[in-house]
C-alpha cells in the first residue's frame, strides 16, 4: 500500500543464519508511489517518517535477463530498459536529494540520515536478482569521507540489514554492496550514493576466490584469506592502516595503481558476522582510508575516483564457510590528470599490468595520513 510505514523498534538483536548482530538504528519502511519499497535508517529512535510520495509514477517496467556464456562459464545480465535511466542531472533536479516544495524526488521526506530504496532501472529484477540505491547522506555536495563516525556506523548498519534481508529472498545468491564515485568512474549522479545487488548467481570473481581458497586448503590445510592477512602484517611494507580489529594494506599482486585491501582481523563471512567492536571500529578506519584517497595525487587534482566493493561468502555455493568478508577500494587514476585504462590486455585477455608497485603505493598512502 503506497504511503504504509512500518517503524521497526529500535536495538533488536537479530540472529540470521546462524550470526548475531544488533540493530543500533531506527529503521522505517515504507513506499514510493510506483511500489517500490523504501526504507530509512536513522541514528534518533524518536524520528517519525510519515511523508508519502506523491509523484503520479507509473509501474515500473524491467527487462532483466539472465544469459550464461558458454565460453566462459559466467552469466550476462542484459537490461535494455536501462538506456533510459537518469543521466547526470543538474543539482537542482538530483533524484536522491530530498523532496522539498515543487520538486519532488525518490526522497519523499525533507531530510534523511541513510535511505535505500528499490532502484527504478536494475541491472538485475525479479527472478533475475534485485538492484538497490544506498543514500548516504541528503547532502547532495558532500561524499563519503565528509560523513561523521556516527553517520557512517549508520550506513555499516543499513548495509548489514539489507544484506540480511536479502539473504532471505530464493533468487538473491549474492549479496554485492558497493560505492562508484566519480565521473571517471561512470557515474551517472553526482549525489553521494552507493548501490547493492543481490546477484542470481556467483560472481565470477568470486567464483575465482572460492576455487584458489579451495586449492589452497587442500595443498595446505589452512585458509587462503588468513594466510594472506597473516603474510601482510609479518612483511608490513604493504600495511596502510591497522586498528585493533581491521588491518588495511595493498595487496602483493594489486592490479589497479592505488588499491587497498580492508579485513576484519576476525575472519567472518559476510557483513552479519561483525561484533560490536569490530563496528565501533569500522568508520574511524574506513573514513580514514577514503581521506588519503582524496590526497594522494595532491591538493590541485578533483577529488579522487574510487570503488569500494564489499566481497560477502554467496549464501548457497560450495566452499562458503573458507571465505573471508573484505572491501577493496581502488581508483583508476594512476598519476596527476592520468587515468588507468583497460587497454588491450586488461580488456581482451583480463591480464592486468599495473604501473604502481604495490610497495609505493603503500608508502604514499601512509605518508598522506591524517595529522
């Protein structure tokens, strides 16, 4: 029903598949005018959202297929219907910025800590998964790394519920959460924003890790991902951050020119199975990284372009229980006004060449640290 809201109560202990994990938000849920479900989360359990969108939207209309390639093994999403979707509006008629007076946007309310809402042109829909848009914050001129510690706990805690709410849907395999940010990187609104997927299937790079972390317990008895985040902070030339529960570093073999690598010292499979600690501790980390990302090239150089990519173990897939939760964050940009192409072949064969060594990149990642 268009306009039911469904305030969820505040600090439920969930327990998902086996994992623990505490609701410290207000979570509302509500819906768009088309149907499309809609939902805020909030620091202040006293928050009332009751605005309801009063856009005369039409249903929405998808065309997302699912083809395997029997080459290679991987499956194509094809979603013609995505030719139509918004393409880098101006500030003034952003669709993620709050509903105000005369324009309306997905937003119905005037003002918003962390929203997610069905996205209206997905990649992947119905039986064919699910696309979702992460708002994380209605400042439309701010980004990530601008959020506070609590705004940021805030989107770790949408993330976690979604993908636990996800999990729970008979088409969704995987659950992806991830952030493009910059106009290099293929952006399409400038507002700060992140998307999730809930794939269908196993992701081929994921599909890669299970194999190598299969192969490995086989060959040695132990788990891939510890034996790596153990080698990274025994050798220690490649760490760029380390906390009491999250070590950050570049990669031994990082295909992009700046590319960090986030674990939580306790190995968990998805986002559900963080403690406490290991939340309290996220946002002063990951703020941290996204800040040095913005001062590597320099004061003079626009704001860095990035991805961060949430890895989670998929849900239903053989060698789940040896997978390791981790971010990977990496720009594209590989020196002053220069971007990392994918050329021949990275493109043509997938065999990347990275410019930077890993080494260097590190050492300049901690040299931009925060005074």
């Amino acid at each position: 029903m268009i306009g039911a809201v469904i305030d969820a109560p505040v600090c439920l202990w969930f327990i998902v598949c086996g994992y623990v994990w505490r609701n410290l938000v207000k979570k509302t849920v509500t819906s768009l005018a088309d149907g499309r479900e809609l939902i805020y989360y909030d620091s202040a359990d006293d928050t009332v959202r009751d605005a309801v969108d009063r856009r005369p939207l039409g249903a929405v209309s998808t065309s997302s297929e699912i083809r395997r390639d029997p080459l290679l093994g991987d499956s194509v999403a094809i979603a013609s219907h995505r030719q139509g979707r918004t393409y880098h509006p101006p500030a003034d008629e952003c669709p993620l910025c709050p509903s105000r007076s005369g324009r309306l946007s997905e937003i119905p309310d005037s003002h918003y800590d962390v929203a997610v809402f069905e996205n209206r042109f997905p990649s992947l829909a119905g039986d064919a998964g699910r696309c979702e848009v992460v708002c994380f914050t209605s400042d439309h001129d701010a980004s990530f790394a601008d959020l506070t510690e609590e705004q940021a706990a805030v989107v770790l805690e949408a993330w976690t519920d979604r993908t636990a709410e996800l999990a729970g849907l008979g088409q969704v395999t995987q659950v992806f959460c991830f952030e493009n940010r910059g106009a290099e990187i293929g952006v399409s609104l400038g507002h700060p924003h992140g998307q999730i997927y809930g794939y269908p299937f196993v992701t081929p790079r994921t599909e890669l890790m299970l194999r190598s972390a299969r192969a490995h317990r086989e060959e040695t008895g132990r788990n891939l991902f510890e034996d790596v985040v153990a080698r990274e902070l025994a050798e220690g030339d490649r760490v760029v951050l380390s906390g009491e529960h999250w070590v950050a570093f570049v990669p031994y073999a990082a295909h992009w020119p700046y590319e960090v690598h986030l674990y939580p010292r306790r190995r968990v499979l998805d986002l559900r199975g963080l403690d406490e600690a290991a939340r309290t501790e996220f946002p002063q980390i990951y703020l941290e990284l996204l800040r040095r990302f913005d001062r590597i090239f320099g004061p003079a150089e626009p704001p860095t372009p990035y991805i961060s990519a949430w890895h989670q173990a998929p849900f239903r897939a053989p060698g789940r229980e040896d997978f390791a939760l981790h971010l990977e964050l990496f720009t594209i940009r590989r020196t002053s006004g220069k971007l990392k192409f994918l050329a021949g072949s990275e493109s043509g064969m997938s065999a990347f060449i990275n410019d930077v060594p890993p080494e260097a990149a590190a050492q300049r990642l901690r040299e931009v640290a925060s005074e």
